[in-house]
C-alpha cells in the first residue's frame, strides 16, 4: 500500500484520501480502449486509477498536481506510460496546449486532499495548531502568513467576501488587523472565531480559511482562466467532467458549461449533467467529506468554428 511521509517523520497512507464520486466520473467520462485522459488534479491518483484500470489501453494519459508530495506518490503508483506533472493546471494547461496536445477525456477534482487537512504543519486544518501556511505547492513563496500579516484591513475584508462569502468580513479583517502578529492558524481560527459568539455545528473560522486557502492559491482565477484551455483541447467527441465542492467554483463551472452548450449552430458543448451529479447517502456515511461535492460534466459537439470566404465551417464531433 502506498506512504507518504510528512516533515514531521509521520508516516501516512495515501488511501486515506478517498476519491468522491468515482462511479460516476467513471460513468460520465466513459473512457474507451485507445483514449487519451488528463486529469488536471490527479493527487493521490484516486480517481485515475479508476480509468486506468477500466480501460487498461488508453493512448495516453496526464496526470498534473502541483502538490510535490501527491506528484512523488503518482509516480510511484503508475508505471511510465504515465506522464506525471510537477505544476499548477493553469500553467501545466498553457504548456499542453502550447504543444498542441488533445485528449479524449480531461477531469478536474477541485476538492483539497483530505492528507492536506490531516497534515497540521500544512497549515489547511483549524481544529490543529500548524503555522499559516495553505500552500498547495510548497516551492510557492506566497503563504496564508502573506495575507494574514501584511495585508491592509481592506484588503482582508475583500478576500473575505469575495472568496468566503463571510457576512462579518469587516468586524473579523478588523480583529486579525488588532490581534497581529498572528503566529498559527489555531490562533487565526480563535481570532475568527470572537466574531461569531454561541454554539454552531460548523466551525465560525470555516470561511475565513477557506477565503484565505483560495487568496493563497489563487484557486479561482486558475479555474476561470483553465476552462477555456480545456476545452480547446478537447478532441471532438471529448468529454470534461469537473468536481467543486462549494458554490463559487460551482458556479464558475456551471456558467462556463451552459455558455458553451447555448442553443444554436455556435454551440461547442453538449452538457451531459442538466443538475450537478451528488453523493448518494451510502457514500457520504464512508466518505463525509462527498457531502459537497458537485459534478458537472459535458461533451465536445464541435470545434471552433473557421470563416472562410465568408462561410462558416464548424467540425462536428462525435458526442
């Protein structure tokens, strides 16, 4: 069973990270013998194990994290015939497409890795002491220390509503401001926390981590600025199938698909899930953390359409 081990010499399995929604990915993407897959947010190969497994002779296949920890484990976990990449799926995308790559299949798990929550000195957990960290690629200089430390009070506040929805966004970036230095996110947390007195089940530091994870790793622009590229290189007939677990990257996601798959002769994309595909309850009692997940998928119809002369030609594919 593959291990990874942490720079606390704590030594994890990486099943415990447990893909969400692979049956039906599986379902969605369809892969068949002599496909090319990319899977932009392979991590601990979860849910390319599965489509590598179901169709044991795919042309090719791309696996991309930006985690250096999740990147030794896939290449351990597949052979090389598989192409693993070291870089953010922005970036890695740019490349790709820059090579004039296309692939059959691409997939996007936007979730975190349960192993990043689970790791304190990654700085993702509030319920666990570790410093401000939330980089999902450690060569990044840019840490959670950044915002937290040096930003201006409305500078937070902003991060604070757009990327975390937080209705008290002035009353806690007034606060942080007061309370610094701030040396670690269980003081962060605390800090948050003095905004919202009483009893809740969720966490009142929730949206102010998850605002400053997003600010950290630009999670939403890498988002908005990859779905053009991915489907560009999708070949016609090629299917997208993306997980996001709240509603900002859903939203992203779900406006990007229905732009596409507008109704008339310009129409690149077919959706293939009209609602976000979610977790039966079985599966959420296993894995708690498939509770928010959404898939949304669609398929190539065509590709860009070229005038020519004044006519237009688009290619038809075979979705």
């Amino acid at each position: 069973m593959p291990k990874t081990q942490d720079t606390n010499g704590e030594v994890k399995k990486a099943s415990q990270h447990i893909a969400v929604l692979k049956r039906q990915v599986l379902s969605l993407l369809g892969p068949k013998e002599g496909q090319s897959y990319l899977d932009v947010t392979a991590g601990y190969g979860g849910h390319a194990k599965v489509i590598l497994e179901h169709t044991l002779s795919l042309e090719r296949a791309v696996l991309v994290d930006r985690d250096s920890q999740a990147v030794d484990e896939l290449k351990k976990l597949f052979g090389k015939g598989t192409k693993v990449i070291h870089s953010d799926f922005w970036s890695a995308s740019k490349e790709l497409l820059s090579q004039n790559q296309r692939f059959d299949m691409i997939f996007a798990d936007l979730g975190m890795s349960s192993l990043h929550i689970d790791s304190p000195h990654r700085g993702f957990a509030i319920n666990q002491p570790g410093p401000l960290d939330m980089r999902m690629d450690q060569r990044q200089e840019f840490s959670a220390d950044t915002i937290v430390n040096k930003s201006s009070e409305t500078e937070l506040v902003e991060i604070l509503r757009c990327f975390g929805q937080e209705p008290k966004a002035r009353e806690i970036a007034r606060r942080i401001v007061s309370a610094r230095p701030i040396g670690s996110t269980q003081q962060l947390a605390a800090v948050a926390a003095k905004a919202w007195p009483g009893h809740s089940k969720v966490h009142p530091a929730t949206r102010t981590f998850q605002a400053i994870r997003i600010a950290v790793n630009q999670e939403l622009l890498q988002l908005e600025r990859s779905l053009p590229l991915w489907l560009k290189m999708l070949t016609p007939g090629g299917r997208l199938a993306v997980i996001s677990f709240h509603s900002l990257e859903d939203r992203l996601v779900k406006q990007f698909m229905a732009e596409n798959a507008r109704s008339g002769y310009e129409a690149e994309l077919k959706l293939l899930t009209k609602k976000p595909v979610m977790a039966k309850p079985n599966e959420i009692v296993s894995n708690p953390r498939a509770r928010s997940a959404r898939l949304r998928a669609a398929v190539k119809i065509k590709t860009k359409i070229e005038r020519v002369k004044g006519k237009s030609y688009a290619y038809q594919g075979n979705g």
